[in-house]
C-alpha cells in the first residue's frame, strides 16, 4: 500500500532511507532527534535548508526510539522547532514533539491510499 499526500502543514522530511543519511536516534525523553551524514555536502545541505524553515518542518521517521518505532510497523512524525549543527561530526540535533500523521496533514488537502 502507497499513501500519497498531496501537502503538509510545514516542509516534511523523510531521513529513513536516504542514502545521505547514515544514522538517526532520539534521546530518552523523546524531544531530541540526532541525525548523522554520510557527507560533509549532504550535512551542508541540510543545514542550508532546514535554516529557511524557522517556523518549523517536519522529519519522518521509523526507528527505535523516535515515536512508536520498529515494532509498530508505522512512520512517526517529528514537529521540528529548531536545530543545532555539528560540522566535525556531520550531525544535526533537533529538538522536536512527536505528533500523529493526521496533525501533519494539512486538513484541505487530499490523501490517498493505492492497494
């Protein structure tokens, strides 16, 4: 199954299969979410981009440790309120709130399911 949404409430990123990404966790309380870069240009480009977006985005994931995890066969949806950058180790660190993939989605826009 495929859903297709046609736009979210803020700029969404997908970080669990990018092949620029080497690593993804959460902190133990769950509002720290630590990315890692396989580049020093991909890291850079996160970087100038994710800056653009101050009012927050969000990040999609499907880790252990980042909302209902592995277990759960389910996405999580990560609001992004801001970021700190680490050049020498490639990371990003964003301190974000887990929030349903219904509270993502802009509510006048379509969502559809192919089986």
């Amino acid at each position: 199954a495929r859903i297709q949404v046609s736009a979210f409430k803020a700029p969404t990123v997908s970080v669990e299969h990018s092949a620029h990404v080497s690593a993804v966790s959460c902190d133990s309380s769950g509002k720290t979410l630590f990315i890692t870069f396989t580049s020093a240009d991909a890291w850079q480009t996160a970087v100038d981009d994710w800056s653009q977006h101050r009012d927050g985005f969000y990040i999609v994931t499907y880790v252990d440790g980042c909302g209902p995890g592995v277990a759960s066969g389910k996405q999580s949806f990560h609001l992004v309120h801001g970021f700190t950058s680490d050049r020498s180790a490639l990371t990003i660190t964003c301190k974000m709130e887990t929030t349903q993939f219904h509270d993502a989605v802009h509510p006048d826009e379509n969502v559809s399911l192919e089986m």
